[in-house]
C-alpha cells in the first residue's frame, strides 16, 4: 500500500471526491475484514462489519481535521481506533438493551434520507454498489484465509490486514522473526493463490465478477 506523499495532506481538502481517493488507498475490503474479526458473535447478530465501517467513516470525515497526516498507514491506524470505538460503543448498547435499557444501535443503513443517499458527509466509498463490491472482495479474502494451513494463517493476517511489523508478530506469537519471514513468505504466496480462486469460485456463484485486490503485501524486511 503506497503512502501519499506526507506534504500533501488529504485530510485539508473538503473535496468528496479527495476523500474518496483516500479511503479506497486504504483497501476498504480488507477493513471489513478487520471489523469483522473483531466484533463479537453476538454482536454480528445485530450489525454488519459495513455498518461499523460506514459509521467510522462518518466519524473520521467529521474528525478528519484533528488527525495528523503521517501518510496512509498512520491513517488507517487513526480509523481503525475509530473503528474500535464504534464496536465498543455498538457492543455496549446491545449490553445495555440486554439488561432492558438503551437503544439498538442504529445500523448505518437506516441513517439515509428517501432518496437513498447517506443523510450527512460524503458518501462515494459507502454507495450501495461499491460496497457490494467490497463485500465480495471481502468474503473472498475471508476465505482465502480460511484455507491456509494453521501454522502460517494467523502470521498473514497480522502482516497483511492487522499490518503487524515483523518484531510485533513474534512477539505476539512468541517465536523467532526468521520464523515470521519464513511463515509470512511461505503463506503469503498460498494466500495470493487461494484469493484468485475464492474470487473466481464466488463470480460463477454469484455472477457477478469482483476485481482481485489483495491486503497489503509490502515486502517483508
């Protein structure tokens, strides 16, 4: 995932069409499968990992001014702990409704006007149709991943989704960075072959044909 170059700060421009630019950099499949593993069970029951993101973006576009532009990876962690914010908040409603207070948390899809657009704050990365198609490069990724073998699964997803630096992922795992090289390259390559086929299977089930974007593979150091 290239940065922007730093000088060039994205978050000054109230351009809809800037904003959109960025969001896509960020790869928004590979976020949703990011929410999704950290929502709870039953948590999904009653959200999707695209209303989480739909109202992080929310957040973060009406925020968007407080963070300091460092490039797209400092970013996407400043989204991310908007996201954990919004899934605490969202898990805490559904607590409180449990115990017979609070509300249901509003799903994302309900806050648009009779027209269909999103009732406040751009909303090109969040169109019915570009989500579609992030969910679907989503669920290809899911079960790209669901398909390697144990031992180098969870040492992909941290490099590629959660963006692990190598030292993180060892220490996380409890084993060797020659280890985590040896795993994420070995898995990684597996991982890139099983997506073209997850995403090949789901476009003859489903007819509709996703391009191929994979999580952030920079190259291990």
């Amino acid at each position: 995932m290239p940065d922007h170059d730093v000088t060039a700060n994205p978050l000054l421009s109230d351009s809809a069409s800037a904003w959109d630019s960025l969001i896509e950099s960020l790869n928004p499949a590979s976020l949703l499968v990011v929410i999704d593993s950290r929502m709870s069970t039953i948590l999904r029951r009653h959200l999707s990992a695209e209303d989480i993101f739909q109202e992080a973006l929310l957040h973060a576009w009406r925020d968007r001014h407080k963070c300091e532009w460092k490039g797209v990876r400092s970013f996407r962690s400043w989204l991310l702990t908007i996201i954990d914010n919004r899934i605490r908040e969202a898990a805490d409603y559904q607590s409180a409704q449990k115990r017979g207070g609070g509300q249901e948390p509003i799903a994302f899809s309900a806050m648009r006007s009779d027209s269909g657009e999103a009732a406040f704050g751009p909303v090109g990365s969040t169109t019915p149709s570009r989500l579609a198609i992030y969910q679907e490069q989503a669920a290809a990724m899911r079960a790209a991943l669901e398909r390697l073998p144990d031992e180098v699964r969870e040492v992909v997803r941290l490099r590629l989704f959660e963006q692990l630096e190598i030292s993180e992922i060892a220490q996380q795992l409890a084993i060797g960075e020659s280890a985590v090289r040896h795993r994420f390259r070995r898995g990684a390559e597996r991982y890139h072959q099983l997506l073209k086929e997850a995403i090949a299977s789901r476009a003859t089930t489903t007819g509709v044909s996703s391009p191929i974007v994979a999580a952030d593979s920079s190259p291990i150091r």
